[in-house]
C-alpha cells in the first residue's frame, strides 16, 4: 500500500512539474521569436549565421527546425550552418586527428592524411618496381620516410616555388617525383621535378 501512494505522489508531482515547465515554454517561444525578428532587423548576416550554425551542430536541431526557426529556406540551411570540425581517431595509427565535417550526412573518415600518404607512397614503389623493375631501390617507400629525403624533397619544393612544374597548379597536393634512380640519397637537381598529384598519375600512366 505505502509503495502505491508513494508513486500516486510522484505521478501528482510529476504532473505539476509539466504544467510548470509548459507555462514556462509558453512564455519563452515569444522571446525567442521577438529576439529573432530583432537580429533580422539589424540585418547583421554574420549573427545569422552564427545562430544557425550553432544550432545545427550544437543543439543538433533538424535543417527543417533551424529553417521552421529562423524563416530560412530549408535547402540553404547547411550552407548557412557552414561546416564543423571534429576529433577522429585513425584506424591505422591510432593517433587523433581532426577532419572538416560539411554535412550531418557525411561518412566520417577513419584513415589520417599521413597513413594515407604511407599507402600512397607504397602503391606507388608497387607500380614503380612493376614498370621499371631493378630500377627502383629496395626499401624506396622507407627512404621517402627518412630525414634525407624530407631534406630533399623540401629544397626541391623551394627551387620549384611550391608549385607544379608542368601545368603551375598551386592549389593540390605537390609530390617529388625522381626522373631517374641512379643517384638515391645523392639526388641532384636534374634528378627531381615538383609535380601536382593529378599531373604526377598522368606521369606515372604514360
């Protein structure tokens, strides 16, 4: 008996609770409302924004709730939002790192930038060693991992003014490529380009 009226009381408490909070709700929505229709009013874009991308990722509110919210178009929603940022650990190393999250959609990435370059370079001596045979060095893919190489690869970008040599392109990923392998670990100047990474897979496909 004593357990029945304890939980008649926390039903009857519970329910006074409710009536409490949506008095409360009732009296916030115009606030938020008369709030909003200022910020609109000063037309300040930047705040706008803001907001919305608060709300999108932080309060993790639908685009139809940001869009019901603000009087925004739903389909602008995400552009408005802008992206986030977000902590990742990699499968492969297991080090953290932090990738650029455009949508709520988007398959997060679980390979960091610098494992991926290792499998890059490692396909890449496959390939190699598959078209030019004993031309390419053993243990290439650990060289390109070493102090000299990075040496090297540096005073190659700067010669090249951090840009590809064959279309000029600044804006993709540069890579070294060697012309030749005679002098591995004495490469000279003849013996490097600056390619983008499109123009160095072209290179590789001739």
């Amino acid at each position: 008996m004593d357990e029945i009226l304890k939980l008649l009381q926390d039903i009857k408490e519970s329910q006074q609770m409710v009536e409490l909070h949506k008095s409360r709700l009732e009296k916030l929505v115009p606030q938020v409302q008369t709030t909003l229709s200022i910020l609109k009013e000063e037309g300040d874009e930047n705040k706008i924004k803001q907001l919305i991308h608060h709300l999108y990722w932080q309060q993790n509110m639908s685009a139809k709730e940001v869009a019901d919210l603000t009087g925004k178009n739903i389909k602008n929603i995400w552009k408005l939002a802008g992206p986030t940022f977000t902590n990742q650990t990699c499968d492969t190393c297991q080090q953290n790192f932090i990738i650029q999250v455009e949508s709520k959609n988007q398959k997060l990435d679980t390979t960091c930038n610098f494992c991926k370059h290792d499998a890059y370079q490692k396909n890449c001596t496959k390939v190699l060693s598959l078209y030019l045979g004993k031309n390419v060095p053993k243990n290439y893919d650990k060289y390109l991992q070493g102090k000299h190489w990075k040496k090297t690869r540096k005073s190659a970008l700067e010669r090249a003014d951090f840009q590809c040599q064959l279309c000029s392109c600044k804006d993709s990923v540069l890579e070294v490529h060697h012309n030749n392998y005679d002098n591995i670990g004495k490469e000279k100047p003849k013996d490097l380009i600056v390619l983008c990474r499109p123009c160095h897979r072209r290179f590789h496909t001739k």
